[in-house]
C-alpha cells in the first residue's frame, strides 16, 4: 500500500494523519445517481471513478487511522 510506504518514511504513527479533501462534492457515494434513473453510463462511470479517492480513504482508516477529514468545495453537493 502507498500509504504505508509513505508512513515508514515519514514515521507516521496511527491517527496523526489530516487529509484535506479539495473538490470535496466528488468524494462520496452518490447513490441518488445512480436511482434516479437520469444518469447516462458516462456519469454513473465519472461517479464510480470520483469514489475511488473515498474508498481508499477508508481503506487508510482502517489501517492507520485518520485524525481528521477537512472538506473544501465551492460547489453546493445538494
């Protein structure tokens, strides 16, 4: 995992890590997109590819803990 590679190096210990997420509105699920039935296969394919960052945040929370998730966007998400 990249995130354990870069952990070593810096001699991040569990918790300590902030993630600023910038774009914020792309980062999470969106299951109304999905069930709305509007959506084309381009946009429920850009909306599974946004999620990957959501996942993998995720994934290093279980790993390595995260001490705090900042989101910043200027476009309204609803």
């Amino acid at each position: 995992m990249v995130a354990a590679r870069i952990m070593r190096l810096f001699g991040t210990s569990r918790g300590e890590i902030v993630v600023l997420n910038d774009e914020a509105h792309h980062c999470y699920q969106d299951k109304l997109l999905e069930s709305d039935g509007e959506a084309d296969s381009e946009d429920l394919e850009r909306n599974r590819d946004a999620r990957v960052w959501f996942r993998g945040l995720c994934d290093l929370r279980r790993r390595a803990g995260i001490k705090a998730v900042y989101d910043l966007s200027a476009t309204p998400y609803y």
